[in-house]
C-alpha cells in the first residue's frame, strides 16, 4: 500500500531538515519504506481538505489506505511498530524506548519551541532581550540532565530507536544557537544520528523539494 506524507511547498527552513516532515521520512527511510510525499502550501494547510487529515492545519500528516495520521511523533511510533528496526524486540527495552520518544517530545520539544516561538512572534517587544535568560535557562536545564544521562553511551538505552531519532530531531532545532556549544555530548549524538545512511536519504529528499522552488 503506497505511504503518502505531507510536507511544506516552501519550507520556512529553506531545506535544513528542520520542519517535522523530516523525522517522517527518515522513520520511513530506516525500515526500508519508499514513500511519496504531497507538498502543501501555508493556505492550502488551513484549508478544510487538510484539517480533515490534520486539525490543527500543520504538517506532516501520514496516510497509508484508509489510516490517515498526524503528529509526528504518532506517525513515527506507528512506523516502528510496523516494522522491524526502530524499536526493540524485548517488551521491557521497547517500553523504555517508546518513554523516551514522549520525553522528547514532552520533555525536551517544548523549551526548545518556546524560544523559537518568542523569536518569532514577541522579538520587536521591548521585554523579548530581557526574558531570554529565562527561556534559554530552561532549555540548558533540560540539556544539562539529557547529558548527564547520555554520558559516553552513543544512543539514549541501548541500541539506536525510533527516541533517538526523534531526540536528535528535536535538539537539531538548537543549530546555529550559542546553546548547542556548551554540550559537545550532545553534539556528538546528533552527528552520530546524522551520519545514518538513512538520515542522509531523508535529508536530501527534503532539501530536493527547497532547491526545485528556487529554480
Ligand atoms: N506536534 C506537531 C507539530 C506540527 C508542526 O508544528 N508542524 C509545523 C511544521 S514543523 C507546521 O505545520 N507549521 C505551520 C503552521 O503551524 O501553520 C507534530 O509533531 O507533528
């Protein structure tokens, strides 16, 4: 059954990965299966046809015969109970790893998010410089326990997993910040997660969709 993805048109990130259609396609790319994707504009998202398969008017969404899903990380639990390679077979490892996935998400995500948001929408307010401290203390706190954590392992409990992958999605979001030098732990996993053959196939695909807008 064909897998069907979205993603954006024209991605804000000018095809640095960043935007969660990546982790999707990279979950797809590390079990070996071949996808297609449908590339939805800003307005196009908003639209009724899209808020049926997404209500919150975001990418990426999954459809695959008649399951359709939305949000990432969903999708991406979904492939790896599908199919062999992202999450372990023993029940105890597996739960462990699925734990992990929501840290991400719930744990790591939202500070990380929170400050790119302030950039976004608050950095012409005259308090935006002042709260900075605050928004990237949050960040370093959460950044200081997942180093210790991870310590000189390669991956966050055992062997690579479906959480890795959506860990170093996550810290990925702090590239090009003055943050992400202060833990060169943390550094080394994401090259290490970047380094996967199927990380590379799936950023190139998305960068492909950027560099065919700019011709
Ligand atoms: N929690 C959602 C977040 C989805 C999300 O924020 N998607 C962004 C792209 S990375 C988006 O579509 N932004 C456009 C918008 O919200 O209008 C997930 O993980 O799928």
């Amino acid at each position: 059954m064909t897998i069907t993805i979205t993603a954006f048109e024209s991605s804000p990130d000018r095809g640095r990965g960043l935007a969660r259609d990546m982790r999707v396609r990279w979950a797809l790319e590390e079990v070996g299966q071949p996808y297609e994707v449908r590339l939805v504009s800003f307005k196009a998202m908003k639209q009724p046809t899209h808020l049926a398969l997404q209500p919150f008017g975001q990418i990426p969404t999954y459809e695959e015969g008649d399951l359709a899903l939305f949000e990432s990380g969903g999708i991406v639990l979904h492939i790896a109970e599908h199919h062999p390679g992202l999450l372990p077979e023993d029940a105890n490892a597996r739960a462990r790893a699925i734990t992990w996935m929501f840290a991400a998400l719930s744990t790591v995500e939202p500070p990380i998010v929170e400050r790119e948001a302030a950039h976004y929408a608050e950095r012409d307010e005259a308090w935006h410089e002042a709260r900075q401290p605050i928004l990237k203390g949050r960040i370093r706190d959460r950044l200081d326990q997942l180093s210790d954590r991870l310590g000189d392992a390669d991956w966050l409990d055992g062997a690579f997993s479906a959480a890795d992958l959506l860990m170093v999605t996550v810290l990925r979001r702090l590239e090009g910040s003055d943050i992400l030098g202060d833990y060169p732990t943390l550094s080394a996993y994401i090259a290490r997660g970047q380094a996967r053959p199927a990380y590379k196939r799936a950023f190139d695909a998305q960068l492909a969709v950027f560099t065919a807008t700019q011709k």
